[in-house]
C-alpha cells in the first residue's frame, strides 16, 4: 500500500512538473502580450498567452463604429501585425425638432442624424416670437431653443 502511494506521489509530481514546462516554454520571447484595444472592440478566435502565429479577429460592439486599424492582426516574433483596431461610440440622431404654428422648416429630413442642421422662419402672416432660427442635431439633442411664430 504504501508503495503505491510512492509511486503516485512520484506520478503527479511528474506530471506536475511536465505541465509546469509547457506552461514556461510558451511564455517564450516569439509570443505577444496583448494586442492593444480601445473601448468598445471586442476581439475574438484568440487567447492569452499569445503565441507566435496566433491570429486575433476585432470587430466593433454595438452603439459603436469603426474609425480605423486592422480587423485581424497576427502575433509574429513577438509584435502584432497591422494597427490598433479603433472604435468609437456612434453618435445618436435626433427626434424631430418642435415646429410650432406658423413654422416653416427646411434643409433637414427624417431621420434627422447627428451634425444635421434646420432652419425655421415663420410663414406669411406669422412673426417671431422667440427661438433660434438655426439648430444643430447634437448626439440625440437639438441646440438652441424651439422657433416660435404668433398669428
């Protein structure tokens, strides 16, 4: 009994030590540290450690676009091809802005999207109240205040 108890010490000890080398020897210097991502990537088919030859595929998450790098990238001696995949958060349209009675709206159409500009006059008959003539979609809010006009 207490024979076979030395030899399975013996075993794992073995086998530990075996597991130990493999894990060192791929900590070697060919291998990546992480490819470099910013907020909102999300990188897929790859694990850490990063070995040699190992490739990474990135894609952007929801509510984010792609700016610019490259959508797959492969650890080579070390360094990672291609660069940095960037993403950044998409911009939000708005609803459609408050035209009043007596409003005329133009140079905008629905979907009114980020950076999208309306201009407001009254129409014939109609004067200024209050309100800015010229207002700006800024990620899902209108600049300035609603254009009225009176009878």
């Amino acid at each position: 009994m207490r024979t076979l108890l030395v030899v399975l010490l013996v075993c794992a000890l073995v086998w530990e030590s075996e597991a130990w080398f493999r894990r060192r020897r791929r900590r070697t210097s060919s291998n990546c540290g992480s490819p470099p991502s910013g907020a909102g990537v999300s990188r897929w088919s790859c694990n850490w450690p990063f070995q040699n030859g190992e490739t990474c595929n990135f894609r952007c998450r929801s509510g984010y676009t792609f700016v610019s790098g490259s959508a797959v990238r492969t650890c080579n001696n070390g360094a990672w091809s291609g660069a940095a995949y960037i993403c950044a958060q998409q911009q939000r349209g708005c609803s459609t802005p408050f035209k009043g009675r007596g409003v005329s709206r133009r140079g905008c159409f629905w979907p009114y999207r980020h950076g999208e500009t309306c201009t407001f006059s009254c129409r014939r008959r109609y004067t200024y109240v209050s309100g800015s003539s010229v207002r700006t979609c800024n990620n899902g809010a209108w600049s300035g205040a609603a254009f009225l006009c009176q009878r």
